[in-house]
C-alpha cells in the first residue's frame, strides 16, 4: 500500500513541475539591429566610411546574445542618389562584411539633398535614398535599418553631403 502512496506523490509532484513551467525552454523571440553611437539614424560618410552593426538575438527569459558574427545580412538599396539615378546593388557603392561592417565603397554616391538652395543659413537635409539591411538567424529576421550614405560630393554650397 505505502508504495502506491509513494508512486501517487511522485507522480503528482511530476505533473505539477509539468505545469508549472519549470523545464521549459528558453526560445528566441526576436533579432534586433543596432550601431554603437546611433539612435534610429545610420549613417556611412566619406570614401571608405564604415559603420559596425550589430545584431542580438532576444530570447524569452530576457536573456540578450550577441549574433553579430553568425547572422546572414540582406541589403537592399531604396530611392536614389542625389543625381537621381537608382542605388546600385552591393558590392557597389557599399559592402557589408560577415560580421556587420558597412564600408563605402567605389562608385561613391551621396544619398542626401540640401533643401536649402538659397546659399544662407544651414544645410536642411533629407534622405533620398538609403540602403535597407535586415539581419536573419535561426530563421528569424530583424527589424530593418535604413542606411544613408554620404561618400560624395552633395549639392549644399559647400559641396557637403549629409547631416
């Protein structure tokens, strides 16, 4: 009789740690794209211009991994340059390295306009096109980030390119 009571409690005992979750795994629910030093804007500016992403895989627990190096990057060019032609397709005009480096690269381009035609005052930038990149692990794919770069001469009267 004690060893049916002893199975019962054991067995009861399993189906509550069942229930409650412990022994569960610990899943990623997303992969987010970042750049030290930026908030929402990322630039590349000069010839040979570079910006390091990076990209963290966020897990259920709260847990935050560093997947930089092990993601696959898609880059995709939106808009124009300031000439208006269309964005050339990486290896032009920008590479991005196995490990999220973004380099300006030959033909240079500059993907912003001056607003501000009048010669006085400051520049007033807007993006004209930019470069959309998604990083993907593990099947799952991050935001995206829009990248403007600025490795050519621009219209503002000094000849600058970008904010």
């Amino acid at each position: 009789m004690k060893r049916k009571h002893v199975l019962a409690a054991i067995l009861g005992a399993a189906v509550l740690l069942s229930l409650s979750g412990c022994g569960t795994s610990d899943k990623m629910v997303s992969v987010t794209l970042s750049s030290a030093g930026s908030a929402g804007f990322f630039e590349v500016k000069g010839e040979g211009g570079v910006l390091q992403l990076k990209a963290t895989a966020n897990y259920t627990s709260g847990k935050l991994v560093d997947v930089t190096n092990w993601v696959t990057y898609t880059v995709t060019p939106t808009g124009f340059d300031l000439t208006g032609a269309a964005l050339n397709a990486p290896p032009l005009t920008m590479t991005i390295s196995p490990t999220g480096l973004v380099t300006a690269v030959q033909p240079f381009v500059c993907t912003f306009t001056d607003l501000n035609q009048t010669g006085t005052g400051n520049p007033s930038w807007a993006l004209v096109g930019s470069y959309q990149i998604t990083a993907t692990y593990k099947g799952v794919v991050s935001q995206p980030v829009f990248v403007g770069v600025a490795s050519a001469t621009g219209n503002a009267p000094d000849g600058s390119c970008g904010p």
